[in-house]
C-alpha cells in the first residue's frame, strides 16, 4: 500500500489513541502529532469520535465508519466507536470494544504502511489493536503507559470483579510483554512494568509535560465567580471521580470552618462524583465550598492563576503512589504553590521541585494544616515558591524535552526491528 503524499526519508508514523482534541483528557493531541512532524516523523493519528466525558458526541460531528481530514501536516482518521462515559460498565465496555474492533480492521487492512505505530493506553484495548495489526503487518509497536491496568480498574471502582481483573491482567501482560518499546509516565510504573515482565531494556521513563500552548492569563482575566476579594483560595481542578476521594477536601473544609472564614475551598470541572459532592456540601453547610463548572483548556488558565494554592488528590490506593496525575504538570506551569494529596512519585516531584506541601492521601487534618501553612505565608514568599516550580517544569518535564524522548524511542523501534530481520 502506498501513499503519494509521503514525504520520502521520513519514517511514517501511526499514532492510535482512542481519545483526541477536542477531548480535553487527549494528553497527547494535535499540538503533540506536530510536534512529531517537526522532529521528522509523518504522522498520521487514528482515533475515535470525541464524546469524552459526557459520552454524548460532540456538536458538528456524526459517527462513520472512517472519516479522514488533513489538518496542517496531520493526517486525522476518526473511526467509529460506541459513545459512552458514565457509570454504566457496559456502555464503558462497549465504547472500549467498539474502538478496539474499528482500529483492528483498519490497522491491519486499510491504513498506509507504517514504519512505527504509537499507541496511547489506557484503554489496554486500544494497545491490544495495535499489538495484533503491528504482529500481522510486521510494523515494530510503542505503547504509552498512562494508566496501569488492571490496578486502575480496580482502584476507581469500575470493576469489583476479581476474575475478570484477572483476565484483564493477563491481557495486559501479554500486550506490553508484545511491545517494541515500553513508555512509562514515572518511575513506579517502569518498576511495576518490571515485575509484570517487561524486559528492562524496553522500558523509557518520559514523565508527562503540561500544556504549553495556551496563552500565558492577563493578570485582569480572574473569573468574577472566584474574584471575591479578602479570600484565600485553594482549588482543585479536573475529574471529580471516586478515585480522586473529595470528601477528604470537604472534611479539610469542615475543619477549617468558621475559625478562618477568608479560606474557600473551590472544585472545577466535573465528574460521576460531582453531584453527590454538591449534596454533601449543602446537606454539611458548608460555606466555604464553591463548586464551578467544567471550562475547556482554552479557559482555565485565568482560574488557576486566580488561586492561591493548587491542590491534587487521589485516593489512599497503592495505584496512586507511583502515578503522577497529568495535573500536576499543568499546575507547575501555573507558578502556583501545590498541596499534593497523593503518595509516592507526585509527592516526591513537589519535594524535588520545592513547588509546594506534600500531604499524606485522604487525611484532612493534614491538608488543613497544610493549607494554613501555605495561607501563613508572605505572598512573595508563596510567589517564590510557584517559581521553584515552573523553573523545575522547564527543567525536567517541558514538552520540549518529552517529545524529544518520545522521538527517540520510536526511532530506537524502528532500528531495533529492522536490525532483527
């Protein structure tokens, strides 16, 4: 199969994720396929129809079998797939399987010839599909590792099956075990990736990187739903799930209470747990909550620049202790001091970074105590502290440097099969 089009000498790239812009969980969308066409890669994304996170597919799109569009130097190939993303597993089920079938058919039979595919995970059915194509068309695979499944499954509550955790185990371990390079987002995966069989000299660290796109907020753009003057403001911002445990910041509320009335605590975004955190909040009075809604990532820049303090936190699991959420990058750019409610390598990162307090996962005390720490400070101090923080962003975790790493090891793929054949 041949491609007309292609730029000859460059390796062609197929970057497979199930989520793209104008999702706002694609962690790796246009501004990163790019980034790859810069550093001498033609690249071609195949992903899903957006519907994430309401699982209702976006306005101005309808689902087809295959739709392809050129965007600036990117070829984009939308493939059909169930819409879904609530609570139900088996509307989950079906969004993951649904890609997983499109991607198969279309990898193994109809895309251009690859000399490397890319491959996002989670979901593992999405590396699955690579796997199989990249098997029959001789094409070396990478995965990224973002999530690591089962663990993820089991932490959030998707699945309380042990049997069929078990299953998906198995499915995993055969497909990183298949894989021509292993990427992993921090260093407690790459271990963990270890122990499940993966060869050590398959596996590169490349921690994720924020986004660095957006335009840096006028110091006048603070939205007037959180610009209530006298006010300390703490903010998390993002998925508002059952891994992410948010009561601990409504007991961190209660605690703090009517003693220090300037500290409000606000959530942004949206989630399956949001309502019940909304109830919970007016059922406790709790005055010093605000919830707001879910902006896009063209918007929420002015909200967390608007903040006094950022927080992250997750739930007390194992799991958590070697993630480090994508946020956390996204508030290094920020310049603003970070409360990380997460153990392990998050909590680590700000240590290293000086960007802010690291407090243990699901205890309030602690993060109350962390927060009047933080509010106790001079505000030039609080702004040095955000400084440590993006210098350490720029330092180790730029865009710049992660897709330079991530070029490397496609071409270290793309060395390693042909020296095998």
């Amino acid at each position: 199969m041949t491609d007309a089009s292609a730029s000859p000498g460059r390796p062609r790239l197929l970057f497979v994720t199930q989520w793209f812009d104008p999702e706002p969980n694609a962690n790796k969308g246009m501004a990163f396929a790019e980034r790859l066409d810069e550093l001498g890669f033609d690249v071609e994304v195949v992903t899903g129809f957006p519907n994430y996170p309401g699982g209702k597919l976006y306005e101005g799109y309808r689902i087809r079998p295959v739709e392809k569009r050129q965007v600036g130097p990117v070829r984009l190939t939308r493939l059909a797939l169930y819409p879904s993303h609530d609570s139900s597993r088996v509307g989950r089920s079906l969004n993951y399987l649904s890609f997983f079938g499109s991607a198969l058919l279309y990898l193994t039979f109809f895309a251009r010839r690859a000399d490397v595919m890319l491959v996002y995970h989670p979901p593992v059915t999405a590396a699955v599909a690579a796997a199989l194509a990249g098997f029959f068309r001789r094409v070396p695979v990478v995965v990224d590792v973002q999530d690591m499944w089962p663990d993820t499954l089991r932490a959030t509550g998707m699945i309380n099956s042990e049997a069929v955790l078990a299953v998906i185990g198995r499915v995993c371990r055969w497909t990183w075990r298949r894989m021509d390079r292993v990427i992993a987002q921090s260093e407690g995966f790459r271990r963990l990736l270890i122990e499940r069989g993966v060869a050590v000299d398959r596996i590169r660290v490349v921690h994720n990187w924020g986004d660095e796109t957006s335009p840096a907020p006028a110091p006048d753009a603070v939205p007037a739903a959180f610009a209530a003057p006298g006010r300390f403001r703490v903010l998390f911002a993002g998925n508002m799930g059952i891994a992410q445990a948010l009561d601990t910041i409504l007991d961190a509320a209660a605690l703090l209470g009517e003693a220090h009335p300037h500290i409000e605590f606000g959530f942004l975004g949206a989630g399956l747990d949001t309502e019940r955190l909304k109830n919970a909040a007016t059922v406790r009075g709790l005055a010093n909550v605000r919830f707001y809604p879910r902006v896009s990532k063209a918007e929420v820049g002015p909200w967390l620049a608007a903040a006094d303090v950022l927080l992250v936190h997750l739930k007390n699991d194992p799991l958590f202790a070697i993630t480090v959420p994508s946020k956390t990058q996204a508030y290094l750019t920020v310049g603003k001091p970070i409360i990380m409610g997460v153990a392990g390598d998050a909590a680590d990162m700000i240590r290293a970074a000086g960007a802010g307090l690291a407090v243990p996962p699901e205890d309030a005390g602690a993060l109350a105590a962390a927060v009047l720490q933080l509010a106790a400070l001079e505000p030039a101090e609080r702004r040095e502290m955000g400084a440590r923080g993006r210098a350490y962003y720029e330092k180790e975790l730029a865009f710049e440097k992660g897709t330079r790493a991530f070029a490397e090891v496609l071409r270290a793929a793309i060395a390693g099969r042909r020296a095998t054949r």
